[in-house]
C-alpha cells in the first residue's frame, strides 16, 4: 500500500510580472476569478484530495497571502452584528487550523525546482503534492483528488498531462511517453520546454504533482536547466525509467492564469457557470458579440 499524501507545497513566490502593473502591490495569487482568488481554488482542489497540511513558499511582498488565509476579527464581527450570514460562510473558505499552513521563503528566484526545494524540510520523509496556482483546472472531481486515487495504485511520482498543440510544447514540461495505458502513461524521460521540433511528444505536464521525497534529493544538486533555472522537470526525470514517473491524463477544463488571455477565458467560464450571475452575464456577452459583429 503507498504512504498517503497528506502535504502539498504551493509555490507562490514568482515577481506575477505578466500582470503588471496590477501585480505591483498585489500578489498574482490573489487577483480573482469572478471573488475568489486564484489561491483558494487551489486550496479548495488541495482539500478535496485529503490534503491536510499547506506549505506555501512565498517570497517579499507576499504577506497578503499569509493575510487572506489568517482570521479576520473586525470583519467577522461586523458582518455578524450584521446579520450577513451568506457572507460569513464565504469567507469560511479562508478558514486554516492553527498549524495546518507554514510558510518558507524562496530568497532566490532560482526557478520551480528550487522553491518546491526551499519546503524540503517541511516535507521531510513523505510522498508530497505541488499545485501550481496559475493552473486553474474545473471540473466535477478536483485534478488532484483524480490523481490521488490513480497514485494509490502506481505509486512512484506522477504528473498531470494534458496533449497540447506540437507548437507549444516550448511552453511545458513534455513528456516521453513508454506505455501508453489510456488515463495513465508510463514516462521514460521529461524535458522541460523543448522546441516543437525537439520535443518528445506533445504530451505536456501541467501544475499538478505527486512526487516522493527521492526528488528533493535530485534538487539538492542545485544542476540549472532550461533557461538557466533549477527546474522541477528535471528532477522528476531522474526518477523517470517506466515505472518511477507517470503522466495522468486528468479529466476536466484547465485554464492557464499566467497569461493574460487564459485569466480572461476562465473569468468568463466562471462567471458564466455562477447560477447567480449566469442569466445577466450570458445576456450582456451576447449583445457584446453581437453589436461587434455588427459593426464589423
Ligand atoms: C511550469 C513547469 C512546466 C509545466 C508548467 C505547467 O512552467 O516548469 O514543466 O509544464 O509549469 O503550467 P511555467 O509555466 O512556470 O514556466
């Protein structure tokens, strides 16, 4: 039976500066999707799975974060003498016990590798998730509880996949592929943002991982990879002979809120799956899209 995954590292520390000037005096992780901050879907989606203990590894200018998930007294005791009900259990959400979230501090943007790197002592001696918040996935089972029950009968480390269009594999962490099983494929070897005509597949990781503390020791040997970082990909491959790594083909919509339009494209998804927003908003984007094409 495989040790259960109880902890997962959320690295949070990267300067956001797609979305600057936004970004200036906010934490990227805390910009919204219609009110909820991209950090508590991940948080949700990390929950869901059995996660009970959250490693955050932030950097300066991130106290917001540390703020979002702390009490809030002043609020809660106004919304209550209030009698906002519906707006105390909004924020029941943000709710942490004492201990269960730490945070550890990348002083280096030294890449992905070296931050989840920066929580190896939070980690210790147990198989661990990482969720990278950028990656916005929906659907009816959370991404990572999917691959939770997928890892319970592999075992090993196990990333999210997802195939992409060849011409962005430059983008990605890419998977080479040995047996392709469906849901699950056996991984020989990752490369992390290979150009289209070098690279393995079009079979690309996405911010989802289970990964066992074997590749915290891979990081420890601080080797730079692609664009001079320290990358989590490499790491990984290490451990990557057919049966140490595999790729999870996860089911449900992923978003990337790193960029500009793929933040754009998930505002209006959620906004129009939110029952209170639906009708109004579905009404306004149509009359948009046809006074556009009108004037065209
Ligand atoms: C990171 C990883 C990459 C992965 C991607 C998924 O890249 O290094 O392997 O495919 O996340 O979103 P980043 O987007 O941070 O450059």
């Amino acid at each position: 039976m495989v040790q259960s995954v109880r902890k997962a590292v959320f690295p949070v520390a990267g300067l956001g500066t797609r979305f600057l000037p936004a970004t200036k005096s906010i934490p990227k992780e805390i910009m919204s999707l219609v009110d909820r901050p991209l950090i508590q879907y991940a948080i949700d989606e990390a929950r869901e799975a059995g996660i009970t203990e959250f490693i955050f590894v932030t950097s300066r200018g991130k106290s917001a974060l540390e703020d979002y998930f702390d009490d809030a007294p002043v609020l809660e005791r106004k919304l209550r003498d209030d009698n906002k009900t519906d707006l105390l259990n909004a924020l029941s959400c943000t709710e942490m016990d004492s201990g269960a979230i730490a945070y550890v501090r990348q002083k280096e943007a030294l890449g992905l590798g070296h931050a989840v790197w920066c929580a190896r002592r939070l980690i210790g001696d147990e198989p661990f998730a990482v969720l990278l918040p950028d990656d916005v996935i929906s659907g009816e089972k959370s991404c990572l509880k999917q691959m939770v029950e997928a890892y319970e009968s592999t075992g090993g480390n196990m990333v999210a996949a997802m195939e992409v269009p060849q011409e962005q594999t430059s983008s990605y962490g890419v998977l080479d592929v040995q047996d392709d099983m469906g849901s699950i494929v056996s991984v020989k070897n990752m490369v992390e943002k290979p150009d289209a005509a070098s690279a393995p597949s079009n079979l690309a990781v996405i911010g989802r991982y289970i990964l066992t503390p074997k590749v915290l020791q891979n990081l420890s040997s601080f080797e730079r990879g692609a664009g001079g970082e320290i990358q989590l990909t490499d790491a990984i491959a290490k451990e990557a002979n057919g049966e140490g790594v595999y790729g999870f083909r996860f089911r449900g919509e992923r978003y990337d809120c790193g960029s500009k339009i793929g933040f754009l494209k998930a505002t209006v998804a959620f906004g129009l799956s939110r029952p209170d927003l639906q009708d109004e908003f579905s009404t306004f984007l149509y009359d948009l899209m046809a006074t556009s094409k009108a004037a065209e």
